[in-house]
C-alpha cells in the first residue's frame, strides 16, 4: 500500500505525523486523514490532537473539502487541518516569529499556523528586514519577550545574525526562496544563516516553517518536561 | 585598533564573546585573552565567566601558552581557555552528544567542551553512525534521558535523521567535513542535515560544534527562565 | 533517420534497448516501438522479450494507444510497454524494492515494473523512511528474503545507509527529486547515498528507477549463469 | 571511548568492519587493529577472516608496523593487512577491474587487493581508456569472462559507458579525482558515470576503490548463496 | 534603439551576424530581418548572404510568416531563414554531425541547418551513442571522410571522447540538455566533453548547435583561404 | 616578452596599472616595478605617480627589497610600493572603510593602503560586526561623516546590507573568504551582499579589497570632476 | 500586518522605499502605493518623491490600474509609477546606461526608468556587445561623457570589462540571465563581472538593474553633496 | 601492466600519444618515455616523431634527466621532451597564440612549445589583456595573419570573445585558473568563453593549452589534407 502512517510518532516524539502535501495524489491526502482521524482519537486525550497536511494548493484544497467538509483551510500558510473545537496554547512560553518582508509571509504564517495548532502560543512580527533595521530595534520587546525566535528571510537572510546578536533566548532560522539571481533558490540566505557571525543559530530547509515550527515546540517541550521533574526544587 | 571586543554579549544573550582563533595572529589571539579576563572580573559573579577560544592549533597553544601561563587547553577539542576554580553545570538538563565515526571527534569535543566551559552538564556517545544502528539503539537510553540532543558526523550524516525520528527533544545536527569525493568538504551531511525527513532538526554550519553547543546551552536557558517565571504555578 | 536502434543489446548485455521517451516526439516513440516489435519476434524464443518505453506521460500514452491498441499502460510507474501473454519471473531470486516515501512512489513503480517486464520477482516495501524506523525494523524479513535491494528515498535520502548497514546482499540506491529547497532536485539525496557509511552501495541517476532495475536484473542474472556454469558441482 | 567497533558487521552483512584510516591518529588505528584481531579469532572459521584498513599513508604505515610487526602493506593501494597464511578466492566467480589510466591505478589497486583480501578472485586490465579503445576492444575476453565489472576512470570517465553497453553482467563505476580543471576533484567523471546511457551502472563515491570491491563482493555472494539455497533443482 | 546591427561581421570574421530569436518579441526579429535583407544585397555577391535566425519557436515563425511570407521555416533545427534560390555547398570539404541520441536531434539539426545555409556540405549520423557502440565503429567511413566532426551528445556525453580516439580531424563537441537529475541541464555531458581523455576536442555552449556550425565553417574556411594563398606551390 | 604595460591607463582611466603579485616571479616583478617608474617620472606631475603591487608575500618582499632597495612595504596589506616623497590626499572626500572582524584585516587594509597609496583620505573602522552591532550603531558618525564607504566582512557578510540601509552614500561591499565550513570560500558572504535587501550596494570579488578601492577612489573623482566642470554656477 | 514600510528611508539614505512587485499580491502592492502616497506629500517638497514598484507584469499592472487609474506603466521596464507632473533631471551629471544586446532590454530600462524617476539623467546605448566591438569603440563619446557608467550584459557579459578599461568613471556592470545552457540563469556573466581584470567595477544581483540605478544615483548625490558643502573654495 | 600505450594514436590521429605528467611516478614516466622512444623510430620517417610529457615538475625533470640525458626541458611550459634534431614546422599556416596576463604565461608556453614540437608554426602575443585593450587592437596584424588563433585568459577570460569577435579565423580558447575569489579555479573564465557572444569559439579544459595546441594542430591539418587532395583543381 501507498502509505505506511507512523502512528507512534507523537508518542515517541512529541509531536504527530504531518502529512507533507508536496508529491502527493489528493486521493491519496484524503485517504491518509482519514486514517490519520480514525487513529487519533484516542490520542485526543493526549496533546497534539491536531490532524494537519502543509503544502496543500488552493485548487487541492476545494478538491479534499469536498471529501472531508470539517477540514479547515489556511490559505496563506497553505496548510489544511481538522481542527479540535477550542485551540488553546498548551505548552507554556512564546514563539515569536519574525519575517524579513512581505514576500516571506507564506513560509512565515505556515511555521505560525504550524506551531499554533501543535499547542504553542504565537506572536508575530513582519516585514522588519534590515534595510529599515529600525524596524527591528523599535520592536525590541518582542525578543525580549519571545522564548524562542523563528526568524524568517530570503533575499540575503541577513537578519537572522542580526537577531541572534541580540537575543536571550534560541534563534530558529528559516530561509526564503523569495529573490531572484543569485539568490539561487533560497541558497544565498541559507548560507548567510549557516554562517551567522552570531552564534546559537539553528537552520532549517529553505522554506520549511513547518520545521521550525516543530523544533521551536520542541524547545518549549524540553522546557515544560524539565521544569516538571522538579528542578526547581533544588 | 584591530580588535572591538564586544563585552556586552553576555548581558544581551547570556554567553560571552568567544575568540575564533581561526585567521587571527598568535599576538591578536593573546591580547585580546588578556583584556576579556580583565574585563570579565565582575561578570565573574554572574554565570558563564569563561574567557575561551576556538580552533587553537597546537603550535598556537604553544606560543600563547608563554605568554599566558594559566591558559588551559583541550587538545581534542582544539579550545583553548580561562578555566575558574570550580567548573560544574550551573544549569539544568543535559546535553548529549551523539557522534557517527571516530574521524568526527574533534568536532564533536569541540562541542562538548565549549558546553562544559560555559556551565552546562554533558553526556558523551562517540561513534554510532548508522552503518551498525544497533550501536545506537542499544543506547537508547542516551536520547531518552537528553534534554538536548547534538548529533555530529560527516559522509552522508544520516545519524541526525534517524536520532530525530526517536528523540523527544531538540535536535541540533552538526554535519563535519569528514569524507572525500562527494562529500564536497561536508556539504553531503549539512544537506542531508536540511532535509531531514524527520522534523524538529536544527542545523549549524559543518564543523562548527562551537555553534552546536551555543544553541544547546541557550536552549536549556530558556527552560531555567521559563521555569523561574514560574510556570509551574499555574 | 532519426534513431538507430540498437537491435543487438540483448545479445551484448542480457536486455533488449528501451525507449526512453523524454524528449522524444510521439510518432518517433511509436514508430520505434513498431520496429522493435516486429525485430523481436525471433527474440521471443529468447528471454526478455518486451518491447516497453519509459517517462510516458498520460497524454502521450493516449495518444500511442490509437496507434498502437495492444500497448498497455503502467500509470503509476509511466512506462508502457507490449507485453507478453504471459508474465512471470524468469530468473531465480528476489529483487526487494523499499520506498522511504509516499511521493517516491513514481521512481519506485518504475523500478518494480521494468523488473517485472523484464523477468524478475519484485517485493514492494513502501513508505518506510526513517523518519519511523520502527517501519523499516519490523520488516526486516524483507531484507532477509531479498537477493537484491533496490532503496527508492528523496528528500535526505538516509534510508539507504540504514539498509546497507543491515542487509547482507547488494543495495542499489536510487535518489529521488522528491523534495524541495536545499534538495536541489535530488542532489541532497544523491550525495547522501554516494557517501553512504554502510559499504556495498551502487548509487543511480536520481529518479532512474528503470536503471536500478536493469542493474538488480543483471546481478541476478549473474548468480543465474555462475550457477549454470556448474561451479555448485565443486 | 572514541571506538565502538561493529563486531556484529560480518554476521549481518557479510563483510567485516573495515578501517578507514583517513581522520584517525595512528594511535587509534592501532588500538582498532588489534582490538579487531582479538575479535575476528572466533570468526576465522567463517569466512572473510581479514582485518585491514584503507587510506593509510607511507609514514603512517612505517609508525603502525613499529607496533603490530605482522602488519602487511600493500602501498600502491595504501592499504595495511593482517593477512591469513594462505589467501585463495573462496567464492566462484570473478571480479574484473579496469582501468582508464596509468593515474587511476592507485584507486584501481584499492578495489583489487580489498576484493582479494576478502576472498574473491581478481582480474585486472590496467590503462585502456577511450582515447585509444581499442586496447578495451583488443580484450573483450576480460569483459565477457567477468561476472563482475569494476571500471575505474578518471578525467570524463566515458570508459564506464562504453564498457557497460558491452557487458553482460553488473557493471560497478568508480569515478577517481584524476584530472584538473573543470574535472572539480572528480565531479565530472561522476556526473558522467551517473548518467550513463548505457544502463546497470551503479556508481561509488570519486575514489572508493573500497566500496566498488564491496559491492562486487556482495553480488558474488548473492550468487553463492542463491544457488546454495538450490535454485538449480528446478 | 533596440538593435545596432553588426552588418561588417561578415567582413570581419568571414560569417554575418545571425539573430538570436530567444528573448526578443516577435516584432524585433521581424524588423531585425527586413533590415539585414536590405544592407545584405550588396552582399550577396559575395559568400554567406543568408539572413537567419536561430532558436525560433513554431508560435513566433507563424507570426513571423504573416509578416514576411518569403521567410522559411527549418522545424526540427528551430531555425528561419531568408534562402537564396541556390543553396550549394560553396566551401571545400565536409563537416560530418553525429549524434548519441534521437532527443539530441534538435540541436543536431541546428548545427546542420546552419552549416548549410552558411554554405557548406553536411553528412548527418544519428543515433549512434556509445551504448551501442557498434552503431558508430560499423560507421567509421563517416568519421574518415570528414573534414570537420561535430559530436552532439547529452547524457553523459561519452561519445565525444570516443570519436575523438578515431578521428583524424578536429572534433567539435556540443553537449545537450537532454537527461535528467544529476545531468542538471547538460553540465554533466559539459564536463565530459571538457575533460575528454582524447585531446584536440573544442567545446561550445550546452545546446549550441549553432556556435559548432559556425566554429566548423571557420575550420573549412581556413583550409580554403590557407589553399587559395597557393600554399601547394611550395 | 611576458609583460606588456598598459602606461596609458592612467590617461584614459585615472588610475595606473596596478601589478598583480599573485602568480608572478619575483624577477617579473621587479622588472615590471623598474619598467614602470622610468616610465611614470613624467606622469609623476600627474595625480595618482604611485608604482604598486599587491598579493605580496612577506618572502617575495625580502627579495624584491635586495633588488630595489627604496621599495616599501606594507604588511597588514600585503602591498608593495615606490612611495612618493610626501603622500597627502589629493582629492576631497573620505572613503570610510568598515570590517567585520579581525580576521578580515588583511583585506581591509588592502583597500586602505590602495587608496592611500591613491591619493584618498581614509577613515578605518574595524571589527564592528552585526554580533554586536551596538559596536556599528555607536559609531554611526563614520556613517554620516563618510562619502564613499567600503565594508569587508567574511563569514555570512550581513554588515553589507546593515550599514547600505543606513548610509547616504554609496556602498561597496567586499566578501572575504574568512569563514569556514559552507562559507565555501567567500561564496556566502559573497551571496549575501549581491542579495542586499538594502539597495545600492556594488560588489567586488572575494578577497578584492584593491578592486574596492579604485570604484571608491573613481567616485571620488567623478565628484571632483562634476565639481571642476562648473555645476555649483546653475 | 503584512507590510512595515519604511518611511524614513529617503531621510537615511536619500531613496525612498521602492516596492519589489515580485511575490506579493496585487491588492498587497495596491495597498502599499497608496500608503506611501498619503505619506510622501510632506516629502514632496524633497527631492525623490516619486511612488513606484518593479517587477510588475502587464497583467498585474492592468489590475493595479482598475484600482489606481493614475498609476503609469512603462512596459519595457516593467516598472509602474505614480509621477510627478514634471519629471527632470534634480541631480548634476550623467547616468550612461550601455547594454550588450537587443535581449537585456528589460533590465537595462529597469535602471534607466528608476534613475530617471529618482531624478537623474540618463543616456542610453543598446545592443554594443562585444561580438562587433566598432559599435562600442565607434561611440567613445558616451563613455567620455558619462559621470557614471551602467554596464548590462548576459551571456558571457564581458562588456563591463572591456567598458572598465576606458571609463574615467564609476562602472556598474548588471549581469542578467539572458543565455542559455552554461550561463547557469546569469551566474556566467556574474562571475565575469567580478573578476573582471579591470579595476573599478561594482556589481550587482542578476538582472538588477533597480540596484544598479540607486548605486549610481547615490554616486551622483555624493558629487552633489561635495561640491555643496564647498569643497570648491580651497 | 601499468601502462598500455597508445602506439596507433598518430596513424589514427595524426598525433602521438603525449605523456600526462601528472599523478604519475617518476619511474613510470621514464619507462614509458623509452618505450615510445623505441617505438617511435619507425614513426620518425613520418611526421609528429615527438616524444613529450606535459606537466613535468621541475623537481621531476631533475630525476628524470638523470635517466634519461638527452631529454630536453622547457621550464616556462612544464614540458620535457625528446627532441628531433631538427626541429621546423611541418605544416602550413601559423598559429597564433595570445594570452591575457602574465601570469597566464604558463599555459600560454604549454600550448606554443606542444604546437611547435608538434611541427608547426607558432606566433605569440603576450599580456594583452581586455584592461588595456589598445594592445590588442593595436596589434590586429597578429590577427589577422593567423590561421588559428588560441586565446589564453584567466580572471574573467574576456579576450577570447573580443578576439572571436575580430578574427577571420578559428578560435580555439584555453581558460586558466590565474584569478583568486570568485573565479573559482577558473571556472569564472571558462563558463565566459563557453557563453561567448561571439559565435565560432571552441573551448577546452582549464589550464590545458597542451589541448589547445592539438585541436589548432589537427585543424592546420585539415587545410593541409584538403588541399592535398586536390581541391584547388576545381
Ligand atoms: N512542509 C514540510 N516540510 C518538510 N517536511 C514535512 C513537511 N510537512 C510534513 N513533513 C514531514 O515529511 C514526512 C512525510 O513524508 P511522506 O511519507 O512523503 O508523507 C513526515 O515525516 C512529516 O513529518
Ligand atoms: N528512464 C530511463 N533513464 C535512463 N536511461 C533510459 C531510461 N529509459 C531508457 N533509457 C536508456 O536511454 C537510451 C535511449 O537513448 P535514445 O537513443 O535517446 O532513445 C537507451 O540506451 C536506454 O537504454
Ligand atoms: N543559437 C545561438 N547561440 C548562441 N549565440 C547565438 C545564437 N544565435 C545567434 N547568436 C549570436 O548571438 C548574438 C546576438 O545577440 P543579440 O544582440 O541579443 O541579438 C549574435 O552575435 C549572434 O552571432
Ligand atoms: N589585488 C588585485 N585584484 C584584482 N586585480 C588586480 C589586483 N592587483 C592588480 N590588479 C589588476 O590586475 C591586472 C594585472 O594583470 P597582469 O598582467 O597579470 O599583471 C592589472 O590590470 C591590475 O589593474
Ligand atoms: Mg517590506
Ligand atoms: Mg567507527
Ligand atoms: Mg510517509
Ligand atoms: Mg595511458
Ligand atoms: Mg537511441
Ligand atoms: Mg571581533
Ligand atoms: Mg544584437
Ligand atoms: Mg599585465
């Protein structure tokens, strides 16, 4: 059979099976939520409820709502979900998520929507790319604030070492495809954030908020299963 | 004047500047040691009072060693440091560090010691790369009791992947320059490492533990802070 | 004229010439498949007797078949092919063929059916990445039973140093384009494979399932005549 | 501990852990070796007894020989041994190596003394590339009495293709780094033998002698073992 | 303006300026054409009077038709061009194109479209690529009685270095696009070419039929001028 | 002979041929720098009578030094120079150099010294990286105060772009190959700086700080000319 | 929200924030143009008041148009505009714009219509490649008269260098991605331009010809302001 | 055997096989330098008797002379030689060798002494680079005068399309890795002459004027068998 669903994986990892929408028939994407549905139930009980696919097109989308009515469509981070009737952050701390320009929002918002309907709350910060560095600066708070950091950019990535030189907390970097050139496809940020003058920098794939989502929930995890084994007690 | 030390790093980002002895003379590397331990006397208070640099050859360390008696140096590592009386974790948590092949283990000290300096307690797991995965999963325990986890190795670097589709915490995936042919200087592991099918991977650039045990160290000092907050009341 | 049909291959190398149908117009497709059938007559008594073509996209498959009525459609895999009566394996052994994703699907099924067409057993393992590893270790008798790995895996491409490290025939690793950003059409997944930890892979063209193919058929026929050739009587 | 030797590699795969010396101290090396022959006792019953490393340099061998006297070197392969008294093929069939140039013989010699190390029979054809092939053509006796082709080439590495669209068993292509210019250390024969037009190439890393052996090994044994297991009865 | 024709270049370098259809709108090329038709009647008297233009899509030639009916259409080469009545071959000598691979045909075509319109005698070979080779040996007359080879190959390209083993003219070398994954747009049959083991090949651009044509004319030419300064007599 | 100076370049360029170490004998050296300055004692009423050389080594200096005594050098620049006797800026304006970090010293003062030995006032600001950018922002007086400004920076070379986003004057950005790892040899910082996301920003080659200096030093001029020609009477 | 413009940029740096039309939506850029608009009449009184975004193709800008009727479109350039009234030249000097061929049209009035609304003025000189260098030498005066030059080219792009070696000003060369094959979309003339053996020239992204105008409009503004902070009187 | 010599080459050719010097043993260079010595003899009568080895290290000329005294080295060209004692052109026409810097002098002398060994005549233009371009023009006689011209050029390698551009003649272009940065081991020059605009440019490796100096030898050939066979007459 086409599909061999890892039906473990929150239990090992924290975190479920996302169906990656990318290469995918939409019979196939259909198929695999329902079974995905039927499974989770049980697990419902548990966090993370969440059945979600990223990568879904608007034209895939109309197709898979016509087979599953309940599936809920975000259109600018591209993802599609079954979503539990109250989504409340479950997990303590804030990601803070922060793009370059306009043009990055679809890699930004699909790391956002992500993060959100694993359990974590969310804060965003868009279009403060360095040209404009005030931008950044005036919105200090926002690092200041944040647990982790999603900093997400094409063109040159440059922000993500500017960041990094300021923040307290770990810096999540995603970069863009968006440019053209010598951007070569997003290989121009990824390198820039690879090598970030700053340290504490961990990158993803170009264009995968979905990644960074997940690793960023995973660091708030850490927090709450160390934080719940008691160390605050010594 | 050659060198604009950044003394304020600690206070914005919690770890102080640390000297990339790479590309500098003996002389720069020696002044600069001197005038950070001057300057950190009254950080000493606070956490993370190390004064350490990277990627010291021996024949450097040797050099410097005449000039600053008190220099310590690990040779796998290749650090060089300032090391306080007392040097035990002074947060939380454990970082393990997991690495495929015996050729990986500078980089992989690299990141353990610079952990260990800058006040955090590290577990190590040399040698387990994916061409006899058993050496792995009989470790298990090693990921299971990890708050962080930093995987290095070189060739393919499939050791990440397969540690993050069993680990229930952060992933940072070092890929190192280990290999010949193909592996292009480490870019064959640093794009296995960004294409992860398993999610949850944060990526530094190829040898660069440094940077691995940076963002590890951040990590647990987001759960210390989140915890003092006090989250657990709620 | 425009091809120059290599009538002899299967004499030379065990397998006849097959019509890679990339870049070629229909009616060059259809007029090969012509001559090639009605050249493979007096092959038939022979093995290998199927006239087939590969990268067969749907609608030119529809346009072959009003030509060409008894040419049959393999959709999954694009290839088509005019196929004898009967099918069935005509050389000893097994060629295993495990897929790390669902999107890897096409590359795969263009591996199984060309083995098929040509006279082989095919196992299919689909979707088995290591992203669950657990897929891949509780079906490690497909290993044991095969005599030849075939390892279909895009994006990191990790899959296939995990089975070489465990199986105890050859492995053949096919990368895939399945992927996106840093995956640069399949390079991530290539160098992987190339640099492979585990000893005992021959890696092919990313998405060349049809020569992966040819190589697993040519190692059976290997085993094939060394064992005609009686060295069992020794 | 910087080793975590894999002692179970011969009951899995077949073939023994092998050393790769390149990135280790001498000191390690020699630790490995002996550790191994202490090892490999209970398994000098079975097949594939050796104990060797790959990649060993002159003087590294001169400082090893000082510690484990009966350490035999077989220099134009770079390669050291603990070798059994008597050493004969002890599986049927032959592995054919072939090389383009006198330059590649280095890497040629790799696969033919590891191949011979682990009990298979060798034959070698040395410098007949495509600039003069008929010196290829003049000995199409090694082609067809092969049941294995290595092919070895540096420069274009158009000397796989031509020998693959000959040969009538599994052809293994090793592209070398010999070369300059836009050779780039080798990408350009192992981009060729990649896209091989003639099909059942399957290519190894730019040098690895060692891997091709391998690989050859395991075809050879997947004959062994498919005609132990009776197919000829049928 | 948008154009600044180069109407000495036949004067200068003995060919005239050919229009590069790629990248202009349809009304440049019209207007482009009826420019060089008016200066290039003076001439006509002299060789080389074609006007043409290259890389010309069936869509644009039906524009271009409606505008200037006189202008012919060359389908498989992409070719249009304005034909003198008589079109003879008005050099001595032969350029003999071969080619690997039916998709290739394309570019062999434009290569011998424009030799032809340039005024010189073409032999074409298709199809005879080195998976076959005996396609090409049971050829060899072609190779003998060329003045000029021209090699068009995609793939892996390994033809070139073979033809060039055998011929005892210059040989020049097109590599092509045709392939897929690790060929990334005809760099891998680019490096073949460049790296051929055999020496005295020239290599153009990828797909650049055209420059071949042009660069095998200026061969023929050189003969001729070489000839006509009565080098016989000496 | 192998050299052949450009003495008129200064006439058509403003700027005399400067000799290019790398790749040169010290002989061809030396008499290139003899060659040139009997030939620039007329031009030495001129601006610009400088004699220079760059990419020397400090070896190749203590041999140039016994053949032309009066030869002076810069190390930090690796620059050698007959110096005229008094050596004041000679055009108005300041070209402000920034670098990164330490390491990037020898670049940056290659474009220091050249635009010095050039006849430019310079303004120097090292090691004022985007890590700590408060170190940039608390000298932006250097910013406003400078007419042309040249920023060195290795690594990811994010202090291009800050500072272009910040500065009303032109940029020119100058990638070093210090770095490591997928800094690939300057090709991220490179990458960076052509992907600017602040606009106005023109790149030289890795390494190129001379290049650097002359497009400052041609701005500079182009001022003093628009200057002279009259413009302040409109 | 979407979009952070930055309104102090013409304070800063002298030009306004330009809108990059490339991956936002048509009601996205809609909506920026008229926020800027409301927020640049106070600036109207300063120079550069114009609105404008590039990258806009005809069809979005027929819908740009439905929703702003006083938005002008200028095709060639792919840029569109709300203009001032009266649009001349605000800045001394020249702004000479030379391309290489008919094809890098677009790029080259990209530059010429954004200095041309940014208040420059322009001199243009189409189609003068190297291939028929009398087109270029035969006008001499527009490199003569040029205060800065822009350099288009793509294929192989060596115009710059050949214009660097007689210009008495500033070069910015603008490699495009016109070509095919082994220019790789622009890298080939990319990498000509920087290391063009010609001193003095910056360069910029593929096909900017935006950033190349701002770049020279910012070395005409430093003239500007030079001469107008009286650097005549001394 | 390690080596198998070519001994047809020149019957099939026209050239002899010439020795690789590199990645081969000084033994095995002085053995088979006898054994086509040997060989040659009969070939003597013949033209091309030459026996040659190309980059030749001084160091291995220094043992190699010892072996064998009459060879004959040409330090500027890295070639040693076993030289007929007369030694004129064989063939008419000339080539003209041109080369862009002096560091280029290498490859430039490679390809004049191949040639001249080879029995032809050679003409050389050094240093005349597209920086200074007055001193190609201004010696357009050696353009004009040439039969073949070979263009040597490092950095960005502009010459050759300049000199394409001008010539009447074939144009055969030998990048070099002379350059530093961006110029990537030469691959900046060599994707500028293959990208070339002007049409009629044969390109060969990096650094390998030993190929260029074949393919110019094979084409005067050409002129030589035409003529020859009698094409006057007509
Ligand atoms: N946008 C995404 N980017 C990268 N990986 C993803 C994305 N969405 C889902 N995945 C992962 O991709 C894998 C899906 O592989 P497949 O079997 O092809 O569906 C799962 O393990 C997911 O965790
Ligand atoms: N999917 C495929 N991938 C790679 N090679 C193929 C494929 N299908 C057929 N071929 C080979 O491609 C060659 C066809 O070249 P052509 O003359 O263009 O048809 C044949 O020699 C086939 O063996
Ligand atoms: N197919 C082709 N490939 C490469 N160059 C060509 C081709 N066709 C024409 N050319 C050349 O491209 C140049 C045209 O540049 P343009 O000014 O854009 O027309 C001319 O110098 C032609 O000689
Ligand atoms: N560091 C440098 N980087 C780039 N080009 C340089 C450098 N120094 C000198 N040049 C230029 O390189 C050319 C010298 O080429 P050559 O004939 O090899 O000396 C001259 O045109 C110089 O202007
Ligand atoms: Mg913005
Ligand atoms: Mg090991
Ligand atoms: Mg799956
Ligand atoms: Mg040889
Ligand atoms: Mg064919
Ligand atoms: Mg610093
Ligand atoms: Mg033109
Ligand atoms: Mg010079």
């Amino acid at each position: 059979n086409f599909a061999n669903i890892d039906h473990h994986r929150t239990l090992r990892t924290g975190f479920p099976e996302v169906i990656w929408g990318q290469g995918k028939t939409t019979n196939q994407i259909a198929q695999i939520i329902e079974v995905m549905r039927s499974r989770s139930v049980s697990e419902r009980e548990s966090r993370n409820p969440v059945v979600m696919a990223t990568r879904i097109e608007p034209e895939v989308y109309s197709e898979l709502q016509l087979k599953i009515p309940d599936l809920k469509y975000y259109a600018s981070a591209r993802i599609c979900a079954l979503v539990p009737p109250q989504l409340e952050p479950q997990y303590h701390g804030t990601i803070s998520i922060i793009s370059a320009g306009t043009a990055d929002l679809p890699v930004a918002e699909e790391a956002a929507i992500t993060a959100e309907l694993c359990g974590f709350g969310v804060k965003r910060l868009w279009d403060v790319g360095v040209a404009g560095i005030h931008r950044l600066l005036s919105n200090r708070h926002v690092l200041t604030e944040a647990n982790v950091l999603i900093v997400v950019a094409g063109m040159e990535g440059a922000l993500a070492s500017v960041v990094a030189g300021l923040a307290d907390c770990p810096v999540i970097a995603v970069p863009t495809s968006i440019g053209y050139g010598a951007s070569f496809g997003g290989l121009a940020p990824l390198l820039t954030m690879l090598n970030s003058c700053a340290a504490g920098v961990g990158v993803v794939n170009i264009d995968n908020g979905f990644g960074a989502a997940i690793l960023a929930g995973q660091i708030l995890r850490t927090a709450d299963k160390l934080s719940n084994s008691g160390f605050k007690q010594d």
